[in-house]
C-alpha cells in the first residue's frame, strides 16, 4: 500500500512550507501526522510573556545556529589540519602536489606539478580547473597552510545548507543533532584529515543545491550543482543523476537538461579535454578497470581498447559488494540515516560515486579512508531528512513515531563512530606536541635556499614547496645543480639510508645531518 503525501512534488511542498519554529510548536493532526512537525512543549493556548520569548529564542536560535556549528566545526577542521602539518604528517601527495598547482595558478602559469612528474600539466590526469579560484588567495598568503584552511573552509560552510534541511524537519534539538553527526560524519572527517583535495570545493556545491531542491527550486539548485563539472571529471554524472528524482517529480526537462549536460561534460572531459592534455593522450584511469590489477597504480598509458567492458558488466553486481570492505562501505555509508536514507530518491546520486570506486582495481577506492567518500555525506544526510519527511505521512504508526524522533541516529552513530576517525586526536595532549624528529627535520630542511632545486620525500616535500624554485618527489631528480632532502624514520630507514649511499657515490655531498633527515646537495 502506498504512503500518504508522496505524490510527485509532496514532500517538497511540506519542506517549503515549514517554519522551523512553528514545526516545532504546531499539534499533529489526527489522522496523519504530517512530516517534519514536532508536538508543542508548551499549552496550545497559552499565549503568555513566556511563550512569546522562547518563540523568539527559537528562532534566533534556528537561524543562528547553522552559521555557529559551521563555525564550530571551521576551527575543528582548521585546527586538525594544521597541526597535523606542524607534526609533519602532510605529504607531497597530496599537499605539495596541489601546492605547486595552485602556485602556479597564482602566477598565471599552467597547472604543472614536479610533484607528480616534472613538467606535468595535471589537467592531463582530472579536470579540476576550479582550483584556479585559489591562485588569488595563494598570492596574497602563500603556503601550505592557505590551502589547509581554504579546505576546512569549504567543508564547514557545507553544514549551514545541511543544518537548514534538518531545521525543516526537526525542533532545535533535532536540528542541532543533525548539524554535529554531519560536521562528525566519518566521510567528512577522513577528506579534512588527509591533507588537500578538490573534492573540498564539491562538497559545499552538492550540499547548498541539495538545500534549494528540497524546496522545490530546482533551477536555483542546478546552478548550484552546474559547477561541479569543473571540480573532477566524475561529477559530471553525479549531476546527471539528479534527474532521478526530477524524472519521479515528473520534471521531465529539468531531468533531460541534467542528463545533457552532466553526461556531455562526462564525456568532453574524458575523451577529450584530459587526452589532449595528457602525454599519453589518453585518459590516465582506464588501467584502473582492469581487474587483473590489484594496485594504486594502474598503468595510465592504458588506452580504452584495452578495459574489458563485457567482463565489467557481467561482473558489476558483484563487484559492487565484494570484497567485503565494499559492502562495509556501503553500510558504514547508510548506517548513520537508520538506513531512512534508502526511502529517498536522492539517493540516487551516489551511484556514480559508488559505481567508479567499486568497479576499479584501486583497492584505495573501496573503503571508508582517504578522501573519496566526502561527496556523499551531503547527499546521504540530505536524503536522510527528505526520507524522514516520507515517513511521517506513512499510514504505519510506528514508522512515523520513528521518524519523530530520529535525528537522534546520525547523532548517536557519529558519536560512534567517532573514536576511529581523526578528529578524536585533538582530545589527546601528543596532537599538540612536536616531535624531537621534526624539530630535527626543520634544522635541516632550513639548510635548502629559498629557490632552490629540492628533492624531497614525502613528508619533507609540503614543507619545501611555497619557497623552493622546483620541488620533485624524491629519488627523482632533475639535472644540474640542487638539493636531495631526505627523511630517515618509519619504515623506510633501510631504503633512506641504500640511497644516500648511492647518492654520495654519484657526486652528491652531505650538507646537514640530523637524526632522522639527511641533506645532500650537488653542484
């Protein structure tokens, strides 16, 4: 039997139509409870001083409060990030590496990267030209530090748009709950705590569009999302997918429009724009289909004749779920909506996503670290509230009692989930502190001149960008006169130590010695 209210543009009626304040003050009706509204907490008639002043509370308080958890969580994600830098847990990929791109944006100069390989323009690997918007900002303070903070910027400001969804559902409690488990969200934390990506500025576009359709303005919500097509090449079909619910709504323009333009963008970028640019003229990702290959590094001279496109689509169901870390993913994705995201078509966004992580044999892709999964807590949160609403107009009581009550789940799952993901560092005294191998490190990486030619390890590489001439992911090295700056801790003490070694067998001398970092130079 069909839920009450979900006749195509329903839901989205009652979302426009709610006033957080009087959501949560209004009596539910007899018959239905109607979605997102909360039973009064003071008497229906009394109409007293206090009455008025709590009104008053709450709607200051409900207006203020998306801007003061994204506040909040700006300093969270800012204070994460830079100490996680001042420890020198950054590295060249992918901090220096998007250093030196947004450097050179900055300079008006092509996106070339010596991180990634010198000379290489890595427009010809993803299309993220958006990134130019930081050439301004670099300029005035370069450095590492401006793109950390550029990033938590962008990531906090995302739950202002999530926490005004959650307002149209929710009193303030339930509103507030919402806003933190989505600042908390494990997808959320895992971009803002591996160093720097383009995927920061998606997640404010995904969020900000998904708040102005779920009021029914789906144009203003299309010029939203339209951007993401500059942002990474992928995001072409996320926006495509939105014609899904548009296509239930009946929309049927605006879902054609979406498809049009999400799907051609998909395809100038990857067939076109990227091979052009790309010394293989190729698309640097088409190794990763391949699933022989178990790897980070497929082979990016594969051209698209070689991806077993039968194979692929006769193993997709199962490539979906297996290994078991994919259906974990999955679940870990869902499991903080009490699985009510399931009940909205806007879910529908996240395929794309899902479909090019778990089809590829980057195993990188198929968990819930690193950066991949931050462009879908917008979306899941958002069909989270869109399916709460569904709820509350069903004809089953319990269900609706539920969906009275259920923005305590995110809540409670983040909070979870919450002490094996990195933000619980900061309620540990040693984020704080530095390390005696960093203060030795900085003594030597202060011998490198300012524009010089540096080879550097990984976490040595961010500290060196925004002063050095050129910098190279170390042991490459570029001709003539320069420097090697390498980190001798962890796991790689044996191979840190074979190549110095060698290194001063080919003509390099010992310029600064500490424990742990080494600087050799070559005149």
């Amino acid at each position: 039997m069909k839920d009450r209210g979900t006749a195509p543009g329903a839901v989205h009626r009652r979302f426009e139509a709610l006033d957080t304040a009087e959501a949560a003050a209004a009596p539910a009706a007899p018959a239905v409870v109607e979605p997102a509204v909360i039973a009064p907490r003071t008497g229906e008639h009394d109409h007293g001083l206090r009455t008025v002043v709590e009104r008053a509370r709450r709607r200051i308080g409900s207006g203020a409060l998306p801007y003061l958890l994204a506040a909040l969580f700006f300093v969270i994600y800012t204070t994460h990030s830079l100490l996680r830098h001042r420890r020198m847990e950054t590295h060249a990929y992918d901090l220096g590496l998007f250093e030196q791109v947004v450097r050179a944006y900055s300079n008006f100069e092509a996106p070339v990267s010596d991180i990634r390989t010198p000379d290489f323009n890595v427009l010809g690997e993803h299309f993220h030209p958006i990134l130019a918007l930081l050439g301004p900002i670099y300029r005035v303070f370069p450095g590492p530090s401006t793109l950390l903070v550029a990033q938590a910027f962008l990531v906090a400001i995302s739950v202002v748009p999530i926490t005004r969804i959650a307002a149209r559902a929710f009193g303030p409690w339930g509103t507030a709950a919402l806003g933190i488990a989505y600042g908390l969200s494990w997808g959320i934390q895992s971009a803002v705590s591996f160093d720097f990506h383009e995927i920061a500025f998606a997640v404010p576009l995904l969020a900000f569009g998904l708040d102005r359709f779920l009021l029914g303005r789906y144009l203003t919500a299309m010029a939203w999302w339209l951007p993401l097509i500059l942002v990474k090449e992928d995001l072409g079909l996320t926006f495509a997918a939105a014609a899904v619910p548009l296509l239930l709504l009946r929309r049927w323009k605006m879902a054609a429009a979406h498809v049009l333009i999400g799907a051609s963008a998909f395809v100038l970028a990857i067939f076109v724009l990227l091979p052009a640019i790309n010394p293989n003229d190729t698309y640097a990702f088409w190794g990763n289909l391949d699933s022989s290959q178990r790897s980070g590094n497929a082979d990016p001279t594969t051209p698209l004749g070689r991806v077993p496109i039968s194979e692929l689509v006769i193993e997709l169901p199962m490539s979906m779920v297996l290994p078991s870390v994919k259906w974990m993913t999955l679940f870990t994705l869902l499991l903080p909506t009490g699985f009510i995201a399931l009940r909205s078509p806007i879910l529908a966004m996240i395929v794309p996503t899902m479909l090019w992580r778990f089809t590829s044999s980057n195993e990188y892709y198929w968990g819930t670290y690193f950066h991949y999964s931050a462009v879908l807590m917008p979306i899941v949160f958002a069909a989270f509230v869109d399916g709460v609403v569904r709820l509350r107009a069903s004809r089953v009581d319990w269900l609706r009692r539920y969906a009275v009550h259920a923005a305590i789940v995110p809540l409670a799952v983040s909070l979870a989930f919450a002490r094996d993901f990195p933000l619980m560092d900061l309620l540990h005294k040693r984020t704080y502190m530095v390390p005696d191998r960093v203060r030795s490190a900085h003594k030597v990486l202060d011998r490198v001149p300012d524009g010089a030619t540096v080879s550097a390890t990984m976490s040595f590489s961010p500290q060196l960008v925004s002063r050095a001439g050129r910098v190279t992911d170390f042991p490459t090295l570029l001709p003539g006169r320069g420097y090697a700056a390498i980190e001798v801790w962890g796991n790689n003490k044996d191979w840190a130590r074979y190549w110095i070694a060698h290194l001063i067998g080919q003509g390099f001398t010992e310029v600064a010695r500490e424990p742990g970092a080494v600087l050799l130079k070559r005149d």
